[in-house]
C-alpha cells in the first residue's frame, strides 16, 4: 500500500535517516550505487561517507549537507517517537483481541481492517499486499527506472521460453509446491562468482547464461523468478530481495515468494524453502519486481 498526503511524505523522510539514504532520496545516489557502497562499507571497515567520497558519487560539502539533514531527521524521530507511543497505546487498547488459536499471519488474513498495510490480500493470482519480511516495514515506489541492471534483466526475460521436461512436470503443482520443486532444481547448479564467470565486479544474468555457466546469489534468484513466472506463479507474489547477511557480514540475493502459508525464502545458502518468519541471518535492504520496489526500515 502507497502512503500519500504531507505527513505520509514526511515520515518517510524520518525513517530515511542514513547517510546513504539520504543521498538516494536527494537524487545523488542511486539505489544500484548505494548497494554498492554498503557491498565495500562491510567488507573494508570504512565508513559510508568515506566510500562514497572514494567513488566520487558525492564530495564532502555534499555529505556534510547529508549529514546535517540526518541529524535534523533523528532528533525529529526521537520526540514522535514519544508521541506515537502514546498514540498507539490508546488506539490498541481499544481494538479486540484476536480469535484466539489463530496464527500471527492468519489474522492479518482475517482482519485486514485491523491490521492495514501489513495485511495480505490476495486473489488466486494476484497480491495488493504484504505481510512484513523480516519484521521490517516497507515504504514502497513504483519507479525502477535506477535499477538498472534488474530493469535490463527484465528486458531480456520478456521472451524467455523453458522447454526442459524437468520442468514441465512442476506445471501441474500447487503453489508450494512449485516453489519448493524450483527452489530445489536451481539450488543445484554451480555456485561462482562474478569476477571468475564474467570478469565483472557485479553482473545480473540471465537464466540461459547462468543454466550454462552457473551464477552468483542474485544469478540463482532470478533463474528461479523466471520459471515461477512460466509456471504461471504471478509477479505480484514474488521479490527479489537484498539482504544484509548478518553471519557473513555481506550483502546477499534471495527470492521471496508470498504463498497461501507466508512469505517464503528461496536462497541458494538453504538447501530448502524456508517460512521468512524462520530465517534470522538477513536484515531486509530492499527488494523489487517487475512493478514496483520497496525499502525496508526496520
């Protein structure tokens, strides 16, 4: 669900209290160039302001700029903070207690008024919302113009067309199944990064290039993106997200599909699917399809 109105506005500028974040929302970074910034923050030590400096995507009157409106942003977040907490005391003390016995995710099936944006609607096809991954909240875009590379990959899986017979018995699977069958039949290709398959720092490949010559985290998400979608899997229930892997200190690439049960992980890391509410390694970056891109703030 898209926030609109002033306040909706300026909320979103309170949570978007990083330096790099901030670059992004004044228009000096891009969403491709701040991943890449935080790829060399978590692998060198130095810190974001330093990288961007050393890559040149903004000098240092520009970061101090960045930095003063950080400030002015955290020391606003710290009074609402009060405020909402009173708030939304009064407004849950009113609201009735959920049927009891009822999962988590299953309320928010059944009582989509009570929990707003973080309901899951669905159709048979087709999701208008999300549950939250990784108990992370979403500020969405329907702009994916900056993802360049997502938007290439995009392009080129227009007319993209399986005819391997091992995938043609999925077809007749239920979701989950399909999900689970995928997941297991791209896990087992050839792990290999960038650098050694491409002679590029980061290269999104297609799902022919990475059946012939295996792939990197992002090359298995997306091999499995595109033959859910043949499968008849609508892109509104999948995201390719990235993610901060919080035990290899390194950012990481996953496919999550929403299903009937939750959202669930696709990731070339876990032999298996796993429920999002299980995995505890990843904190939630941003992720996106073929609509829409969402940041999340935890």
């Amino acid at each position: 669900m898209r926030e609109k109105g002033f306040f909706s506005s300026v909320n979103q500028k309170l949570r978007r209290n990083k330096l790099g974040e901030i670059l992004v929302q004044q228009g000096r970074l891009s969403p491709e160039q701040l991943h890449e910034v935080l790829k060399i923050h978590r692998k060198t030590g130095r810190t974001t302001g330093q990288v961007i400096q050393d890559l040149k995507y903004a000098n240092a009157l520009q970061i101090r700029g960045a930095l003063c409106e950080q400030a002015f942003y955290r020391a606003m977040v710290a009074c609402l903070t009060i405020f909402i907490g009173f708030a939304s005391f009064g407004v849950s003390s009113a609201k009735a207690n959920p049927a009891s016995g009822q999962s988590q995710y299953q309320q928010a099936m059944t009582h989509k008024a009570a929990f707003g944006s973080r309901s899951f609607e669905a159709t048979p096809d087709v999701l208008h919302s999300y549950p939250r991954l990784f108990g992370s909240n979403e500020i969405s875009s329907s702009d994916i113009s900056a993802f360049t590379k997502w938007t290439d990959v995009l392009k080129k899986l227009k007319n993209v067309r399986f005819s391997d017979s091992k995938l043609e018995r999925f077809q007749g699977l239920s979701l989950n199944g399909k999900v689970t069958a995928v997941n297991e039949y791209v896990n087992q290709f050839k792990y290999i990064e960038d650098k050694d398959n491409f002679g590029r720092s980061d290269y999104w490949a297609t799902p022919d290039q990475f059946f012939a010559r295996g792939g990197d985290c992002e090359d298995f998400a997306i091999a499995k993106y595109t033959i859910l979608k043949q499968l008849g899997v609508s892109e509104s229930r999948m995201r390719l997200a990235i993610v901060h892997d919080k035990i290899k200190n390194i950012p990481h690439a996953i496919l999550i599909v929403y299903t009937d049960n939750g959202p669930m992980v696709l990731d070339n890391q876990i032999k298996t699917t796993k429920q999002a509410s299980r995995v505890t390694r990843y904190k939630p970056i941003y992720s996106i399809n073929s609509s829409g891109w969402w940041r999340h703030v935890t």
